[in-house]
C-alpha cells in the first residue's frame, strides 16, 4: 500500500496544480498554454494561432477554449483517478482491521477469505479506472510491449463454500494478488507520467533558453579577448584589476589595521625592555631585613629572635627615627639618623619594585585580552558564515523539517485530517457510501503523510509511542468521530511540533512597546520586560474602557436631559415616551446639548411631548429632605 499512498500523494500534488492553474484568468491560461509547456508546445500553438488568425481573423477565444479543455480534462482525470485509488486504499484497509485479530490466531481459516476479498476489489478497481482514456492517445508503452488498458488477473472458481484450501493454492493466489499490484503500478506510473504537471525545466524554459544563450555569448565574447585567438587583452585586464584590489586592501583595510595593531600593542613592547623581574623584588626585601635587623638589634642592645617581622622591627626603626628628629643636624652627623633614613629609602624602593611587579601582571592580563579582542572579529564571522552555510544546506520548508514553515506545514496536514473526518460524517449521515468510502481513503493518506511527517521529531522527543497510536485510533473505522476529534485537539495542544509557535507579527518590537510606554513612571518607561508587561495590560485596560466609556457617556446624557426635565415638571421616561409617538428621533447626545444650550428649544420639544403623551401633565415628584436646625 505503500506505493498506492505515493502515487495518491503525486496525483494530489498535480491535481492543487492544475487547480491553481483553473483558478487563473483567461490570459494565464494562454500564456501557460503557449510559453510554460516547452518549445514543442510554443511552435505548435504558435502556428495554430496564426494559422486560424488568417482563417478566422480572431483565435484567441478559441485559444482560451483550448486551454480550459486542457486543464479541466486532466483535472477531472486526475479527481476521478484520486477518488478511484482511496476508495479502494479503504476497502483494503477496512477489511484489514476487520480480519486482523483473525488473521493472526488462524491465518489458515481467514487468509482464504481475505485473498477472495482482495480479487473482489481488485475486480471492482479494474472495472472504476479501466474506463479512463488513457489507451485512446497511445495504445502501448514505448517498447511496444504493453498495453495501458487495464486489466487485472482473477482468482480461479475452484473454491467452495467450507472447501480448504492447499499451500500451493494459497501461493498461487498470493502470486496473483502481487502480478496485479504490480500492473495497478505500472498502469499508475503512465497515468501520473502522462497528467502530471510539466517539470520546471519546462515550465521555465524561456528563462533557461535566454540565460543560455546570454551564457554562450559572454563565452563567445570571453574567447575573442582571451589568449586562445592570440589576445592579450583578459590577461591584462585581470593583472589590471589585482592590482586595483592590492592596492585598494593595502591602502584602506591592511594599512589602518597595522597602524591600530601598532599603537595598541607599543605599550607592551616598550613594557618588556623594562620588565620589573620577581627576583629583583626578593633581593630588595631580603637587603631591607637585614638592615633593619642590624638597626633593631644595635638599638636595643640585644639580638632580636629570627622569626622577627619586618613591621616589628620598623616600629623600632620608626621610634628611633623620631627621637633622632629632635636634633636633626647633630645627630645626621653623629647620630643614627642617616642609617633610618637610607633604611626608610630602602622601604620606599621596596614598596616601588611590588607595585611595578603588580602593574606589569595587569598589563600582561590586557596584552592577553587585547589579543583575544583582535581576534574576536574574525571568530565571529567565520561563526557567522558556517552558521549561514549549514542553514542554506539543511533547510528543508516541506512537513518533515524544522522550523516555522514546518511546524505550519504539520499544523496544516493536521486541519486537513479534521476536515475530512468531518466530511466522511456528514457523508455517511446523507447515505453517500461511495463518496463516504473515497473521503475515508483521502483521510487515510492525510494520517499517512502526517505520520511520516511526524515520526523522526517524535522519537526525538521521546512521543512517539502514544503519538503512533493516536494516529492509529484517527485510521480506525469504527470509533467515533467525537471521540477522534478530541484526539486531534489533543494532539494539537500538547505535542510540542504541532503548536502553534510565537510569530515575528505577533509580538510587539522594542520600538513599538517604548513608543506605547512612553511617559511611564520607573523602569516601566526604559526596562523592556517591564514595559512590555505594562503596555499589555494598559492595551487591556484601554480595550476595555472603551466600551465602558459608551455607557457613561449614555449615563450622563440621560442624567442631563433628566434635568432639563425636571425644570418643566416631566420626567426622563414621559419624556422620551412623548417624543416617541411624535416620531422624533433625537438621539440623546443632541438632546442633552440642546438641554444645556438651548434651554427654549428644550422648552418646546417638552410641550410636544407634553401634548401627545397625557401623563405628561401631572408629574408626582418626590418629597424633598429639610434639613432641622439643631438647638443647641
């Protein structure tokens, strides 16, 4: 059956071709009658138009005539033969299901029935797609040894009701069952082959034609210049135009990227002539502890312990140092006021050589940094272009790939499937068995591409056992057409390839959302998740309010001609009562202006409906609360 669903799926495809086609005007039909069906096609109805031009002076309607007769004939075999093919793909696939659980318990006892069955409906394909004028325009295939008249092989009348049947009887009718398989192919094959719709080399054949041709005579222009007929003139011009580009990459791309690379990186060649070495720093420090152990020990008459800190130590230097300081010039010359001061040089150098050591550790760091940001442009473009390359490789629009097309073209195969399970009910409830059995068989093919489109996402995401067998229930006869339609609900809601995905058009852009949140307090006027949150629930504020406002504006309308009532004792409902059995139709908003405005105006359409409606004239008015006074 699998070859049957492919050939239905080649007819469905000419069929939405020559549909669209039909659909066209009349001057599309002509052009695709005379440009989009090869250049045999082009000199045939080129000459024919000519021809009953001269005869008839005026041959266009009869080309237009041509051309819908071409279409609406392979369109009405193409239905007919589509029609004809799921009709019998379910009667196969009924009495399938129906023989299943028998088929597997007693193959011996159900297997004859089912092959009787089989030549049943293969008599009955015969005698349905056996009257196509296929044989009419050519009799016999190219080779000459066969004949696209369709004729199927039956089953020898050598069964009797409770007979059984042999091993080799049962072969033999399997064998004949799979020769007639095997011509409904081929019968198939030239029948697509002979109403499919031209290929696209032939349907765009003036486009190749003249992109040919500009293509032989830039060749022909290509070989008077070249060096083959003894001229100079391409070498020169491809020496000329290398020449251009060097120069023009040298000037304004290589040249400003090596001065930029020179500027950058001076910093850190001049740093390596000058490097502040680690060793040098040791040395320092270990010439300050000496020293200050010297002046420490001298200073308090005694050897200090070897586990002495430098700080301990300078505290000692320190407190000397200042004691030195109140005689300054006695004690510079016979004092130890020298020896603190060269040891506080000492510190100082120390202290230099560490945070020279430091800076030189960043300056590495950004030398580092500068290197991986050089080198970023390049990572990203190449990035880019791999990125660009595997997408024009791999994209794939039809059902079975990925992306939003795909996803659309699954949500799409899914509606077709709804559609015609709805369209197989309404026929069975109308008594239409042969449209009901064709419609089932199309529905069959639908579940069919649906399930090939499905199958390599679903076993990716870990659906696919539950999924196959919804898919399954939908193919089943016999279950019901509520029932199946929760199940494509379901399967629309839940699988996760077959949602509905978040469209470019559906969500408001940076622009539009600061644009609409312009003049909000916060970070609702400049944070994007924030303001985006704000402007759709302001939108449905604003969504909603706009229809409350119509009942406020109607609220207080009627609250002003009800003042303006009131003055000339009527009220509002006597008052609209009366203008209506006058016939005059005011709305309120005019009567509430010309109540404010135009208060004798007001007074006179009053009187009018004063006058036609009685119960005008005495108006009963509710007492008024009197404030007491209170005594105090």
């Amino acid at each position: 059956m699998a070859h049957i669903l492919s050939y239905l799926h080649d007819i469905q495809k000419d069929l939405e071709f020559w549909q669209t086609r039909a659909e066209g005007s009349n001057v599309r039909k002509m052009y695709f009658m005379i440009f989009e069906r090869g250049p045999l096609a082009f000199v045939d109805e080129t000459v024919r138009l000519l021809q009953q031009s001269v005869a008839e002076g005026y041959s266009l309607q009869h080309l237009c005539r041509s051309a819908s007769a071409h279409i609406s004939e392979r369109i009405t075999i193409l239905t007919y033969l589509r029609c004809s093919l799921a009709s019998f793909l379910a009667e196969v696939y009924v009495e399938v299901d129906k023989r299943g659980e028998e088929l597997v318990k007693s193959p011996e006892k159900s297997l004859p029935s089912l092959l009787v069955v089989m030549d049943g409906l293969f008599s009955k394909l015969e005698e349905s797609i056996g009257s196509l004028p296929l044989h009419n325009q050519n009799n016999s295939s190219p080779d000459g040894g066969y004949s696209h008249r369709l004729a199927f092989h039956s089953l020898p009348k050598v069964i009797q009701e409770g007979s059984q049947w042999t091993d080799c009887e049962i072969s033999d009718a399997i064998n004949l069952i799979y020769q007639n398989i095997q011509k409904l192919e081929s019968y198939l094959s030239f029948a697509v082959a002979k109403y499919k719709k031209p290929r696209k080399v032939t349907q765009y054949w003036i486009s190749y034609t003249c992109g040919a041709v500009g293509f032989a005579a830039c060749s022909m222009w290509l070989v008077r210049h070249s060096s083959l007929v003894g001229s100079s003139d391409i070498n020169n011009w491809i020496r000329e135009a290398r020449d251009s580009t060097l120069s023009f990459f040298n000037d304004h791309v290589e040249q400003p990227l090596l001065s930029i690379r020179d500027e950058l990186f001076e910093t850190f060649r001049k740093r390596h002539e000058s490097a502040m070495e680690l060793e040098e720093v040791h040395l320092t420090s270990k010439s300050l502890h000496r020293m200050l152990k010297a002046f420490s020990e001298q200073t308090e008459g005694q050897k200090l312990p070897e586990d002495a800190s430098d700080q301990q130590m300078l505290e000692i230097v320190m407190a000397r140092y200042e004691k030195e300081l109140m005689h300054p010039v006695k004690n510079l010359l016979s004092g130890e006021l020298a020896r603190a001061l060269l040891i506080q040089v000492q510190k100082l150098k120390l202290d230099i050589e560490t945070a020279m050591l430091e800076l030189n550790q960043i300056l590495r760091a950004n030398e580092i940094n500068f290197a991986i940001l050089a080198a970023l442009p390049a990572f990203f473009l190449s990035l880019i272009l791999l990125m660009i390359m595997r997408a024009w490789l791999t994209q794939d629009t039809r059902a079975e790939g990925r992306g939003r097309v795909a996803r659309l073209q699954r949500r799409l195969l899914l509606v077709e499937i709804e559609k015609r399970i709805m369209q197989y009910q309404n026929y069975i409830d109308q008594g239409l068995e042969n449209d009901a059995r064709c419609m089932y068989g199309l529905m069959l093919y639908s579940l069919d591409r649906l399930y090939l489109a499905v199958e390599r996402h679903a076993r990716a995401t870990g659906e696919w056992p539950w999924l196959r067998q919804d898919i399954i229930d939908l193919a089943k006869p016999g279950l019901q057409t509520t029932y199946k339609f929760k199940v494509t609900s379901r399967m629309e809601r839940i699988v996760d390839f077959l949602e509905r995905g978040v469209e470019a058009e559906d969500k408001m852009n940076k622009s539009k959302v600061f644009k609409l949140a312009k003049g909000f307090r916060g970070r609702a006027k400049n944070c994007i998740r924030i303001a985006r949150e704000r402007v759709e629930k302001a939108l449905q504020y604003s969504y909603r309010d706009r229809r409350n406002k119509k009942r406020d504006m109607r609220s207080l309308w009627i609250q002003r001609i009800n003042a303006g009532t009131r003055i000339h004792s009527v009220n509002y409902g006597n008052f609209m009562h009366g203008l209506m059995k006058e016939n005059i139709q005011l709305n309120r908003k005019v009567l509430s202006e010309i109540s404010m405005h135009e208060p004798h105006s007001f007074k006179a359409l009053v009187d009018i409906s004063r006058n036609a409606f009685p119960g005008n004239k005495n108006v009963v008015h509710a007492p008024r609360k009197v404030a007491v006074p209170l005594s105090v």
